[in-house]
C-alpha cells in the first residue's frame, strides 16, 4: 500500500467509525472521496494497484448507499447499490460482497419488495456463515426481522430478532452495539404486536448498552422509541421526559436529523394533551428539518401526521390537503408501505365525510398494493375500509366476506387491538341482519377478553350494542341491565376523562412552570459560571505564576549559576594563587565584572518584567531627543559589539528628534533590542540603527545579519522564556526575557512593534512612535 492508498484508507476508516457526524455531513465528506478514487483508478495502469483503490472504492459506495438511502435519495442509492454488487463480484471479495448483498436487500426493504429483500438477505446470511462472521450474521437476522415485521408477521419478526442476538454475545465494541441496534428493532416490533412491557425493557437494555459504551449520538433513538411508546399508552409526563431527553443528546450531537423526529414524535405527544397551536408547531417544526435534509421519507410521514391532527380536530379540509401531500412524496419515492397508509387515511377521511365514491377508489387502490406488496396488516385495513363501503351501499353479505378477511390476517399476525375493532363492525352489520343470537353470544365473548385487558373505550361500544341488541329483541330489563353498565362505564371514563385533563393541565402548567425555572436557574448559572471563569482564570494565572517561578529557578541554577561559579572561582583563585601577576589580576578583574554585570542584567531583566506585570511603574512622560538617547544606548554596548568585531551603523541625521514619552522605558526597548542583536549578529558582522520621521510618526529600526527567525520563532518571540531555534553566535546567556520586556514596553507606551525576518538573512525589529513633537529626521 503506497502513501496515497494509506491516507485514503486512514481517512475512510475514519469517517466510517464516527458516529457523531450526521448524514449530510457524511455525504458532502464521502463525495469528494468518491470523486478522487474513481480519477486515480481512471489513470492507474498497474493492475494490482487498481485492484487495491477499487476495494477502497467499494468501501466508500456501501457507505454511500446508506447516506444516500436515509436522504431520501434512492434513485442514487439503486445506482451505486447494483455498482457495489457488480464490483463486489469483480474484485471477488467476500466480505465487501457480502455488505453489497445485505445494502440490495435493505434497498427492496425500504421500498417494499419483501420478497427481493429476503433472497438478498439470505444470499448475504449465506456468506458470512463461511466467513463465520458473527456481527454480519446477526446483521442479516435482524434485517430479515425487519423485513417480517414490516409485512405485519411479527411473531416470526420476533423470533429472529432473538436469533440475531445469540450471534452477538461477546463484550466486544462493534458486538455490543449491534445487540442494541437489535434490542432497538425488536422492541418496535414487539410494540407493534402490543407486548409493550417487553418493548420497554428490551429498549432499556439498548440504553444501557449506548450509555456504557458512551455512544450518545445514537441513544436519542432509544429515547424517542420510549417517548413514543407512552405517548401511545397516553402516559404522557413519560413521553415528555423521554422525548425531551431525545431532544437534548439530539441537540448536543449538533444532529439535526434525529431532532427532527424527536419534534415529530413531541408534537404527537402534546396532541394528545389536546395542546393544538403547540402539537402543529412542533409537527411543522419537523418537516421543515426534514425538508432540510432531503428526507422524503420523513417529510411525507410528517405530513400524514400533520392530516391526522387536522383529521381529530374535525378539520376535513386541511386534513385532506396534509394527506395528498403524503400521498403524492410517497408515490414520488417509491415507499409502497407509506403510500398504501396514505390511500387509507384519506380512505378513512372519506367515511367521516360521506364520500365514499372517492372513499372506494382509496380501497381499491390501497387493497390491490397492499397484496402485490406483501403486506398484511395493510391488506387487513383495506378490507376494513371495503367492508365500510359496502355497508353504507346496503350489500351487507360482502360486507361481513371482507370482515371476515381482515380477520383472518388479524389472527395470523396476531393483531390483537385491531382484529377486536373489526370484529365488533363485523358484529354490528350482523345486528343490522337480525342475527341475534349469534351477536349476543359473540359480544359476551369479546366483554370477557376487553375487561381483563382494560380496554374500556371498547367496553362501552360493547355495551351499547349489548342494550340495543335487547332493545330490538324488546327484552327491556336486559336492556335496561346493559344500559346502566352502559352509564357506569361511561361515567367511569368520564372520571378517568376529568382526571386525566386535570393531570395534563397540571403537566402543562408544570412544563411551563419548569421552563421559568429552568430560566432562573439559567440566570444564576449565568452568574455562577462568570464567578467560576473569574475562579480559573485566578487559577491559571497561579499555573502560571508557579510556571514562571519554576522557569526563574531553571534560569537561576543555569544562567545565575554559571557567572556566579566564574567570580567565586576567580576570585579564590586570586586570592590563593601568590605567583599571580599584576597584568594577570588585572585580566581576572576584567572576567569578574563582566560575570557580576551578566548577573546584573538577568536579575534586572526580572524585577523590570515583574514590575510590569504588577502595575508599579510609574511613567513620567517627557519631551526628549532621541538621536541623543540611541547614541547613549549605542555607547553602552560598543564594548560588546567590539569584542565580536560587530559594526553598528547609525542612519539618521544628527540634528534633534524630539519625543513626548517616558524617557526610561524607550532606552530599555532600545537596550534590550540592541543587545538582542548583538548578540545574535555574526562575529564581523553589521548591525543597522535607522531613524525615520513619517506622518507624524517615529520608526525606530534596529536590524541585524544574524540567522533569522521561522515562522514559528515569530509567533512565540515576544513570550516570556521562548527558546528560539537560532542561538546566540558568542556563547552568551539568552532568558527569554529581553524582548518580552520589549513587547510589554511598547504595550504601556501605546506604541507598535513588527518583524521583518526571513530564516537565514537576519531581523530587523521596527518600533512605531507617535509622540513625535518635532524633527526632520530622514523622510
């Protein structure tokens, strides 16, 4: 694998393991990849490095056809599915052809092609049994799960969701979290049967999965599987908590995407706490996100929810509007599942309003798809919605053979809810046939089973058949008997009724009651975390404090240590040493003082910076010429610049420039940039001190043929302590501290510093005065 082959492959694995990046993110990552893999195989002659970027290829199209597939883009998806297959063959790859074969299935899945799905899934299921990879099998028991339960068997769904999970049992990363991804879809389906308890409790054990493994990008599903699910018991403080929870990992992974249906899911939530204005916001809230990220899919699902709302609120026309516009998006995407569920909602729509010419056009449609496809509970729902058909137009005998239908389906999928709804309408069109006897009986039957299950919405409708049934027959104390259970249990649910609106005024009133609190605890967190930024800055400047000390004392025991250890030496020496000459005492006199003075720079270098830092300056501006202070300064180190053979050239005329600024502070820049450069000037080199008087402004340049400065000595020149990568060319003592004096220097002043300075061709330093009373220095 050459350098280009690794970086691509480096920066796949990288973009394929994050799970933090949402989907259109990933596709604008992935493209660009895409793009520059197919130029370089293009251009590539050597066949076995073909062969290599091909695979890389391939590694990136199955990960776009996903990213492609959930954007709603399935023409583009089928496009590089049926790629990724011919190429999976090409390279004879078993492992990538074995994902190439669970993505063609997954694509059929998505637009309802049961039967296509499942032969591509146990073509995939069939390969990685002989590579014996574990993950991939559970993977293909779980999209064969899927692929049962969307075509409403889901006792068989179940059954392989659980042998999916006995592929995953390892404490392996990737195992576990495909065991809660199978947790995930195996609760929806067991929902979908009504074993709600088992629902949560598998749903909670894919939450404690993404929580240990800390994968909170994915755990908002988890949560708004939960919120969804007691919103549907109508335990709605549950849902809300939930769904909030969704809501705030979804908006914490900056995810979008997931918190558009945690919005879809919430406004479903607050319809049922009959909170219209919030449920229709927080619905066209969704949508707009959907529509965002090109999700046709949930775009359209979200309308069919928006024409639900309308629907509940009597509402027809608007209803049918949202409805259409499902129906429409779906049949543009090809989702035959969601399509059908359109034609039966406005199907539905059109018994409330009396059409039910447009009502059997719905039926047709949606029963004729609904067989082709596969799909059961759909094809139960349309013979439901037949059988209203045919009632209203008198033909009762072909009501009850679609009735009967429907429950056929209903007992083979064990539909529990919906096969009691059908029965009772299949019960009531006998009623209106006079076929008592068998109504009574078959009602006492239903009665039995709805009151262990707590079904009291069915209770009722139960009862009033019951009481009008013995009305007919004109048994009037039967009837009067059914009509007071009639009453109780509707006062009953009146109660239940008053309760739970009392309950969701309360829940209301303590939502809004939570967010003026949470906006309270906000404001003083507000204030907390102002103290607590005051309390790490005190803290990092203490860091900083103990850093700086720790650096003194490595410049103490180095810098301090070395001059010191000179004069002492020197010093014995003389002292000890009776042969010694007076020329040779004269020469050791000469080393001690420049040691003390080396000493004296260091330490005074320190007490000015620290004086600096805390403020104990005490500027006292005055008017001065500065031609005569840069001379000054330039007397003070010729004897240093003359022992390194260095020659300093003056560039400025010798007539007055005069300044307004503390005459001290600009010697010191002076000093320490002058001494800088002397120090880090070759020996026989040339230093070069220019005056110029420009716009009523004074630059002061001192520049040198020394090694330069990089980019990098740039940026860190003016801090405290910096190591540069030149050293000073004649051995002396560098601290760090001299242009750093400079820099907070020129701060106090209000004046300017830039450096002009390329690696190996010297620096210059250029200071800007503004205080410039007069001169006429050179223009």
């Amino acid at each position: 694998m050459n350098k280009f082959e690794k970086k691509i492959s480096d920066k796949i694995d990288s973009l394929l393991s994050d799970d933090t990046a949402d989907r259109k993110s990933l596709l604008d990552s992935l493209s660009p990849l895409e793009n520059e893999l197919r130029e370089k195989i293009r251009l590539t002659k050597k066949e076995s490095v073909k062969q290599r970027l091909e695979k890389l290829l391939l590694k990136v199209i199955i990960k776009l056809i996903d990213v492609n597939r959930r954007l709603s883009k399935r023409e583009t998806a089928n496009a590089l599915t049926d790629e990724a297959l011919a190429l999976s063959v090409k390279l004879n790859d078993p492992e990538l052809r074995a994902e190439a074969l669970y993505e063609k299935a997954t694509q059929h899945s998505f637009s309802s092609g049961f039967k296509m799905c499942h032969e591509y899934l146990m073509q995939s299921l069939e390969v990685y049994k002989e590579l014996k990879n574990n993950t991939g099998i559970a993977r293909c028991y779980m999209g064969l799960g899927i692929n049962e339960s969307k075509r409403g068997k889901y006792k068989y769904g179940v059954s392989l969701f659980n042998k999916a999970l006995e592929y995953v049992s390892d404490n392996s990363a990737e195992s576990q979290k495909t065991r809660a991804i199978i947790y995930i879809n195996l609760a929806n389906t067991q929902f979908r049967s009504g074993q709600v308890q088992k629902s949560i409790s598998n749903l909670e054990s894919a939450k404690k999965i993404f929580s240990e493994l800390k994968n909170f990008n994915t755990i908002q599903v988890v949560y708004g599987n939960l919120g969804y699910i007691y919103w549907e018991l109508g335990e709605l403080p549950k849902a809300i908590f939930n769904l909030n929870k969704a809501m705030k990992f979804s908006r914490e992974a900056k995810d979008d995407y997931s918190l558009s249906s945690v919005y879809g899911n919430l406004g479903l939530a607050y319809k049922n706490l009959g909170d219209f204005e919030k449920s229709l916001d927080l619905l066209l809230k969704a949508t707009v996100l959907k529509e965002k990220f090109g999700d046709a899919v949930g775009l359209s699902t979200g309308y069919m929810n928006i024409g639900t709302l309308y629907q509940q609120r009597n509402e027809y026309r608007n209803a049918e509007i949202y409805f259409k516009k499902a129906l429409k998006m779906k049949k543009e995407i090809k989702d035959m599942n969601g399509f059908i569920e359109c034609l039966i909602n406005l199907g539905y729509l059109c018994t409330l309003t009396g059409n039910f010419n447009h009502c059997e056009r719905y039926a047709e449609q949606a029963l004729k798809n609904s067989t082709e496809s596969g799909n059961k509970r759909l094809e139960a729902y349309s013979y439901n919605l037949y059988a209203k058909i045919f009632r209203y137009r008198g033909n009762l005998e072909k009501a009850i053979e679609l009735l009967e239908k429907a429950q056929e389906i209903c007992s083979e999928l064990g539909s529990h809810m919906f096969g009691l709804e059908n029965r009772l309408l299949q019960l009531s069109i006998q009623m209106q046939k006079r076929q008592y006897a068998i109504v009574e009986k078959e009602l006492l039957k239903i009665i039995h089973l709805i009151i262990k299950d707590h079904e009291k919405l069915m209770l009722v409708e139960c009862y009033d058949m019951l009481r009008t049934l013995f009305q007919k027959q004109k048994n009037y104390k039967k009837a009067f008997e059914y009509s007071q259970k009639y009453c109780d249990i509707n006062k009953e649910l009146f109660n239940e009724k008053r309760d739970k609106n009392l309950k969701q005024i309360k829940i209301i009133y303590d939502l809004e009651n939570a967010e003026k609190e949470k906006e309270i605890y906000r404001l003083k967190y507000v204030e907390h975390q102002k103290a607590l930024d005051e309390l790490r800055e005190l803290h990092f400047q203490l860091l900083e404090r103990e850093k700086q000390k720790s650096e003194f004392l490595a410049i103490a025991s180095h810098d301090l240590r070395n001059p010191l250890s000179a004069i002492i030496g020197l010093s014995n020496y003389i002292i000890e040493d009776e042969s010694i000459t007076r020329d040779e005492v004269d020469e050791f006199m000469h080393d001690i003082i420049n040691s003390a003075n080396s000493m004296l720079s260091i330490v005074k270098n320190f007490l000015n910076l620290e004086a600096i830092e805390q403020n104990e300056f005490n500027m006292v501006p005055e008017e001065f010429n500065i031609v005569n202070l840069i001379d000054f300064g330039i007397s003070k180190v010729k004897a240093d610049a003359e022992r390194k053979e260095i020659t300093i050239h003056k560039n400025y005329p010798s007539n007055e420039i005069i300044l307004y600024y503390d005459k001290s502070l600009v010697l010191q820049i002076f000093d320490n940039l002058i001494t800088n450069a002397i120090k880090f000037s070759p020996r026989g080199g040339n230093i070069y001190v220019t005056l110029i008087h420009k716009d009523s402004k004074l630059l002061l340049s001192v520049k040198d043929e020394g090694p330069g400065l990089t980019v990098e000595d740039k940026q860190k020149v003016f801090q405290r302590y910096s190591h540069l990568s030149a050293k000073p060319t004649g051995g002396e003592s560098s601290t760090g501290l001299g242009l750093s004096i400079v820099k907070k220097l020129i701060t106090l002043l209000n004046a300017k510093v830039k450096i002009k300075s390329k690696p190996g061709k010297g620096a210059e330093f250029i200071v800007e005065f503004k205080s410039v009373m007069k001169g006429n220095a050179q223009k």
